[in-house]
C-alpha cells in the first residue's frame, strides 16, 4: 500500500500502526510535519515498530514499513495520545504489547482506558485519577504513568 496523506497527518500513527500488521509493504508519505507534534512521531513511530519486531525505516516525508512477525514489549507513548492509541490498536493483535503513560490520551478522550477495556469486555480496573493538568498537558505529572495492559484479540474478529 502507498499513501500520501499531507491532509490527514492525525491519522498517520493509526495508519502506520496497520500496516506494522500488514501482509504486504506500505510506505505512507507527505507525513513529515508529524515530526513537530508532541514528539517526532515520525521517529518514535519508527522505534517502537522497531522495539516489537518490526521492519520499518524512516523516510524524509514518511515511513515504509515491511512485513515483520510482531512481539510484545513496553510500547512508549512519549506522552502522545496519538502514540498511545497506536500500541493500544497493535496490542489487539500482538500479545504482550504494554501501552505505558495510557493517560496521555486524556488529552481527547479521557475516557478512553475505561471505553477500550469495555469494548473488550474486561472489568473495570482501578487506576489513579488524573488531575486537570493531566487531561491539558499529559506526561507533565511527576506521578507514576498508567500502564495499559490488553490481552490479545487475534482469536476474535476484531481483524477477521
């Protein structure tokens, strides 16, 4: 698959997230401004990819990615939210993946912890409140982060 997806760059970590578990290559270009969002997504894409197995490499406006059999690990979300959902979505199919700093995706969703165990059927889990500064500006707490911890779905239809 190529995309050239200037526009649409807020959906590009969830784009590269999908292609990590692709059968066939992908390269998603027009993408280089993401590299000034809350981190250089375009590199912290790259190395978590990398962390879990994946064949991907940055590209001047981009990122190409190969198919790679994907294992679990501590996915770091660099106190994005668009990170965080990314190894949330990857975690649905790689057992083992762990989203730490969960609460950064306060930032849009701040229910989201409690919406995706649901959409799962898992029970409730008890975790710290997050303060307002927190829901602003995630990563600036000095408290422990929330870590994500999903059980992998390949067995359900969650990817057919």
């Amino acid at each position: 698959m190529k995309l050239h997806i200037p526009e649409a760059g807020e959906l590009a970590p969830t784009l590269v997230g999908l292609a990590a578990l692709a059968d066939g290559p992908s390269e998603i270009t027009g993408i280089g401004h993401i590299r000034h969002h809350e981190t250089d997504r375009i590199a912290a894409l790259v190395t978590e990819i990398r962390a879990l197995g994946g064949d991907i490499e940055e590209l001047e406006d981009g990122i190409a990615i190969r198919p790679a059999t994907l294992h679990g690990g501590t996915w770091h979300s660099y106190a994005d939210h668009r990170m965080a959902t990314t190894g949330a979505l990857l975690g649905l199919r790689v057992e083992g993946v762990e989203v730490e700093d969960i609460a950064s995706t306060a930032k849009t969703l701040p229910e989201f912890s409690s919406l995706w165990r649901n959409m799962l059927g898992l029970a409730p889990e008890e975790q710290p409140s997050l303060s307002p500064l927190d829901a602003v500006q995630p990563g600036v707490s000095t408290s422990t982060p929330m870590i994500l911890t999903l059980p992998t779905t390949h067995e359900s239809n969650y990817f057919g």
